[in-house]
C-alpha cells in the first residue's frame, strides 16, 4: 500500500482529502504543520508528500527546500496543494521540483488522477 504524507494545517480540508486518498486505497499520515511533517517524513517513509503552501511558521515551499537538503538520498514526488493560483507559486514551484501544483478548490477526480500518476508503479 502506498503512504501518502498529507501536510495541512485546515482541519476540515486535511480530513476530506484523507478520506478521498483513503477510499482510494492509499495509507494517509496526516500533519498538521511543516515542522511536524519533517519530523515525521524519516519513520513515516512515505512515497508521496502533499502540502498546503501557505501554513504558519514554515511554509510548504520552505518544507520541500528542508527535505530536499536533509534527505538527499530519498526525496519522493511532491505535490503542493493551495489556495494560490497564481504564476509565481507555480513557478516556484516548478523550479524546486515539485510533482505538481494543484489550486484549490480541486475538481476531486484530477486531483486523485494527479495523485496516482506521481506515485511510481509497484
């Protein structure tokens, strides 16, 4: 079973889109802050992280910067979720290396095609 880590600090989105990866089949560790995602990204050892931009103290681009640099062996596909929807997230995106850059709200059929296409075949 893949493991998805889920980085959201909005309760109510995190849970929906639990539950949608969930019923997909997919293993769902849920954080709610980019500190604490780093802290759990090493034991979680997820194949896929998904993480809101925009959340207090450290941002998700910020986030990625941090795995990138400290897990250089093993960085997994990354896809940012958010609110923002304009170029220069995007682009910032892109330039780190993100999987994809999904604005909300999301249509839940691409996000989950999104989801299964950044995941590598078993």
């Amino acid at each position: 079973m893949k493991k998805i880590l889920l980085v959201d600090d909005e309760d109510q989105l995190i849970n929906i889109m639990a539950t949608i990866l969930q019923d997909e089949g997919f293993a769902v560790k849920k954080m709610p802050s980019a500190e604490e995602a780093l802290k759990a990204y090493t034991s979680y050892s997820p194949d896929l992280v998904i993480s809101d931009v925009r959340m207090e103290n450290m941002d998700g681009f910020t986030m990625f910067e941090q795995l990138k640099r400290t897990q250089t062996n093993r960085i997994v596909p990354f896809i940012f979720l958010t609110a923002m929807d304009d170029r220069l997230g995007q682009q910032r995106a892109k330039t780190l290396g993100a999987t994809a850059y999904v604005s909300k709200p999301f249509d839940v059929d691409d996000f989950v095609g999104i989801v299964k296409k950044a995941l590598p075949a078993v």
